[in-house]
C-alpha cells in the first residue's frame, strides 16, 4: 500500500506591515505583544494572538505550557475566550497569530512574492493548529471569510478561515 501527501492549497496574500490599514496592524500588535507574555518553559515557542470581534474590541491570549502538554492553553484558544468573557459580540471579525521559537518572528519570507499567491497552509509562519482553527470556526457565525493574519519579518500572510479549515464541523453538524 503507498502513501501519498494530500495538499490542500490555499489562497495567501502577503504584503508589508505598513500597506495594512490602523486596524489590521493594531491587531497585529496586540497578538505581538500577547506573545511577549507566554509561557514556554518547555517548547520555547512563544505565541501571541489577538481576536477582533463584531463589535470592533480587540482581546488578546497567549500560549501557556503545562508540562503535560495536553492540558497547554493555545493562544488563540485564550484570545476567543477572553472575547467571549468580556465581549457582548461573539461573532469573530478577524485573528491575528504570531509566534516563533523565543518569541522570534520569522517565517519562510523568501518563498512568496508580494501580493496573492497560492501556498499550503504549512508554509504559513505560525498558523493556527486544527484545534484552534476549530475554536475559531465555531466563533465565525458560518463566515468563511473571517481573515487570519500572521505576521514574520515584516510581513503579513493573509487567508481566510474557509481557506485554512476547508473541512468544517459546527454546530449544524450536531443535528
């Protein structure tokens, strides 16, 4: 029996930091400075994520390692459920994740061009994990264009979240 790779390729746009307008960059500074905060001790890779919900608020979560692993809290994780603590909109608008080894961040700059590329979702720098693109998905009201920015060197990458999960499972699914 052979195995074979399966690549689902997805829609990217890159740009610079300052070609994004006051509010995509606030985002991105909230999830930078989230990032500064994590609790690493074991992986050393620091994450940062920022949620900006219907209401316009941005909340901000960061990865917190227990030595279990299992029990770790993901960023993103942390970010949608702070939102919900104290956000009275649920819907998520748009999330930001950066995040690298010590809290560097850098990424595979030199595969893209600037503008819209088509790329796997593993060439991403720091992207979100199944488990987080779910938690996000479940937040996203069945918007498939909520935007998922991640920030290296300068540059932004930018999909969608029906791009990064193309195979989702909600609430309609339950019934």
């Amino acid at each position: 029996m052979s195995v074979r790779a399966l690549s689902h390729p997805i829609s990217v746009f890159v740009c610079g930091f300052e070609e994004l307008d006051e509010q995509e960059q606030a985002l991105l500074l909230v999830a930078a400075d989230a990032m500064t905060k994590a609790q690493a001790p074991y992986s050393h890779y620091l994450v940062g994520a920022a949620v900006l919900d219907g209401d316009g608020h941005i909340t901000a979560g960061c990865n917190v390692e227990r030595c279990t692993y299992t029990q770790t809290t993901h960023a993103e994780q942390a970010a949608v459920d702070a939102m919900v603590v104290h956000g009275k909109s649920r819907k998520i608008q748009a999330v930001a994740v950066v995040g690298g080894p010590d809290g560097t961040i850098n990424g595979p700059i030199e595969r893209f061009p600037k503008g819209e590329v088509v790329a796997s979702f593993d060439e991403i720098p720091a992207p979100s994990c199944g488990h987080c693109l779910q938690i996000i998905w479940e937040n996203c009201r069945g918007d498939n264009k909520v935007k998922l920015y991640s920030w290296a060197d300068g540059w932004v990458y930018i999909t969608t979240i029906g791009d990064a999960l193309p195979m989702k499972f909600g609430p309609n699914d339950l019934l």
